[in-house]
C-alpha cells in the first residue's frame, strides 16, 4: 500500500515537472507536457501526498527507520527524539513573566504569575536585581492559609515571591479536575498520615521540577537560572505550611481558591466592569491559547451576555475534559448524534451540574461545522485540550483531524519546493 502511494505520488510529480523522466515502478505513462498552471496544480498535490504518504505509512507500521520516527515527530503524532533545543514552553513562560531576580535565580511575584495565566504580555519593562535582605522583606508579611484572603495572589499584588517549581506546581493546578485534588494530596501525603507538612511538600515539588526538565530536555543553563533549587522559601512555602501541616480539606481550598480566582481575573478583564461579557468575547476566550484562535463565530449576534457563574462553569468543565470524552463515546458508538442537549447532558454528568443555553450556543456555533445542529465533537475536544493548558503543552492532533492537518502542512511545503523548482530551472 505505501508503495503504490509513492509511486502514484512520484509519477504525479514527475509529470507535473514536466522534464523529468517517470520514476522506476510508476503506475502512470510518461509525462506529457502541462501547462504551466496545471503542472502547478499537480506538483502542489504530489509533494503534499508524499510527505502525508510517508507519515501514514509509517503510523500503519509499514515503514520503519529513522526516516518514518522523523515523518511522525515532524507532524507531532509521536513524541520528538530528545534533542537540546532550547527552553520549554513553561520556562519560557516563566521567564517572560518573572520580574525579581535574586543571584542567579529568577522570580515572580504573586502578580506576576496571575499576568502569566491571565495574559499575553508581561506588565513589567525590566527585571529587578534584589538583595537578600530586600527578599525576606517581601516575604516577611506572607499570610498563613487560614489567614489568606478568598483572592489570595490578588490581594498579595506584588508582596512576594514564587519559584520556577512553584510556578509549576500552581499551573497544574489549574488543569486538576476537582474529583482528582483527593489524588493530587495522596501524593504529597507519602507517610500516609493524612496530613503534608512542608517536608513531604518540598520533595514531591523537587521530584515534579525534575521530572518537567527531563520531559522537555531544555538546556541545561535554562534549568540552572529558571528552575534551581530556590535558596529561600517562598511565598507559596510559607502561605501553606508557616507552622503548620495541611489536612486535605485545607488542601481541597486552596486549589478551588486559585482556580476561581484565575477564572475572576480572565472574567474580569473581559467584563470591563459590566458583570457580564458578549457571546463573541467569550468565544474568543474559549478559543484563547490554540491553532483555531482566528476562526470566525456564527450567529453570536444576541444582547445576551455570558455570567461569571456560566464563565467558570465551562471552564471548570475542561478539567473534566477526559471523562466528557469517554461519555461522547458513548453517544458515537450508539450511532447517536451529539446535538445541544446530548451535549449538556453530558457535561452534567461529568461536571454535576449543566452549562447554560448561552454558552451551549456558543461551542456550537464554534464546533458544529457542517451547521446542522451536531458537533463535531473530535475537533472540539482537540481544541480544548490546547485550551486547557494555555498554551503551555503541545498537544499532537491525531486521528483524521490529524492526518488532514498533516496533509495540508505538506501542501503547503510542496508548493514552497515547487516554486524553487522553477526559479533553478
């Protein structure tokens, strides 16, 4: 099968060329001379089917090597060979955000990393140089958990500092569907007491920044300056363990407390004052972060706004977006379309509760792409995943969804080839 494809794909090429001769095997007669235009048509074509030729190809086994684990990796449907290419997306981030630097480690204040999940550009125009001294007066004042405030890094402003590891641990956070935080404290709680003091914390935070650099293979002078081991303990360390262990209760509150209030800061910023933001905003909010960021909305032209309580229950929603993937399957197997009810129903018994008929409105009309009333429920979860994490993973397209992107991708490189063909020539 991947030789036949070839073979087509390469007598296409050699007749759109028009001079070349017909490769060994081909199932095509010789080229007979094309005009120009269609010689275009059918270079762009063939060059775009060899490369997809060879990503299927070796997705179905029947090619192996280095040149089929380079097909894949280019079209990301396997995981790159590690290779030092420079800082992850979360260092990145990080970096761009992080205004304090103390020695060689840099920080973010606690605002700071609210602009860094809220926002697209940093609000500082140089990083500070801080003395020791100046940092244990910015943490000095840290409130104890008990003794935080519901909006916690808000309030805080620019009264502290948090670590490249911090920064991490709270980012997850964010992606934590609320039935797996019981999970996430088990696994900080390693003697089992029901309890996590700071010294369970603090290793667990160690191994998770470990794990984060040999997934992403960043350099290593990245590591060293972003993400060492922070010389003092920050403002997250003190807020959750100053005297004290956490129970998972208190746990369990903090990780809902920052998650709304990331969501009040997004709602927020959106509303302008108003308690409510348009059907478009949120749209563009829900495609914020991903490669379909661009694409146009359809009958989004209702007065109607969307509440911060509808905001946050979508939105909410996404952490539970495997679960919601497994209840549409259910539908799919059956036969069964995913219309607007099917769809609510199903985000209630993920959720527990359902999302309003204005925001229903909204994904359809994102994600219904033939506009017959059923969505497309593939390119929707894939969307959202790359929502989800906000830009901070790379989440590979698979399926048919994929497999078209990866043709277009080779389209588009093949007519690239083709034009510098023709200027050789």
């Amino acid at each position: 099968m991947a030789g036949v494809w070839w073979r087509r794909a390469l007598g296409l090429l050699a007749g759109a060329r028009g001079r070349l001769p017909p490769p060994t095997g081909s199932l095509l007669p010789p080229p007979r001379a094309l005009p120009r235009q269609a010689r275009g048509r059918a270079a762009l074509w063939a060059l775009g089917a060899l490369g997809a030729g060879t990503v299927e190809a070796a997705r179905r086994g029947l090619i192996t090597g280095p040149e089929a684990d380079a097909a894949l990796q280019a079209h990301g449907l396997v995981a790159s060979a590690p290779v030092s290419v420079g800082p992850s997306p979360p260092e990145m981030r990080f970096s761009e955000f992080a205004s304090l630097q103390l020695g060689e480690q840099m920080y973010m204040t606690p605002l700071d990393f609210l602009d860094s999940v809220t926002s697209d550009t940093a609000s500082w125009t140089s990083r500070k140089f801080i003395t020791k001294k100046e940092a244990d007066r910015l943490l000095k004042n840290t409130p104890k958990l008990k003794d935080g405030t519901l909006n916690f890094f808000t309030s805080q402003g620019h009264r502290g500092m948090l670590s490249y590891t911090d920064y991490l641990f709270l980012v997850c956070i964010l992606t934590k569907p609320r039935a797996g935080f019981q999970v996430f404290f088990k696994m900080f709680d390693t003697d089992g007491n029901e309890r996590v003091d700071k010294k369970e914390f603090m290793k667990l935070l160690k191994i998770f920044r470990k794990k984060k650099e040999k997934s992403t293979n960043s350099l290593e002078v990245a590591t060293e300056v972003v993400g060492g081991a922070p010389p003092l303990e920050t403002t997250l360390v003190l807020h959750l363990f100053k005297d004290q262990s956490l129970s998972y209760q208190e746990f369990e509150k903090f990780m809902v407390e920052l998650q709304g209030e990331v969501l009040l800061r997004e709602f927020e910023e959106l509303a302008r004052g108003t308690g409510r933001v348009t059907q478009r905003e949120f749209a563009s909010a829900v495609l914020r972060y991903t490669g379909a960021a661009h694409r146009g909305h359809r009958n989004l032209d209702s007065d109607e706004g969307i509440t911060f309580e509808e905001y946050r229950a979508f939105f909410q929603f996404l952490n539970n977006l495997e679960d919601f993937t497994i209840a549409v399957q259910m539908y799919t197997r059956a036969g069964l379309p995913i219309g607007p009810e099917e769809f609510r129903r199903a985000v209630q018994v993920v959720t527990g509760s359902p999302l309003s008929a204005r925001v229903t409105r909204v994904v359809f009309s994102l994600f219904d792409a033939n506009n017959d009333g059923r969505l497309s429920q593939a390119e929707f979860i894939g969307v959202m995943r790359e929502r989800l994490h906000r830009g901070l993973k790379s989440v590979p397209s698979v399926g048919r969804p994929g497999y078209v992107d990866c043709v277009k991708r080779d389209m588009v490189r093949g007519l690239q080839e083709f034009r510098r063909m023709y200027q050789k020539a």
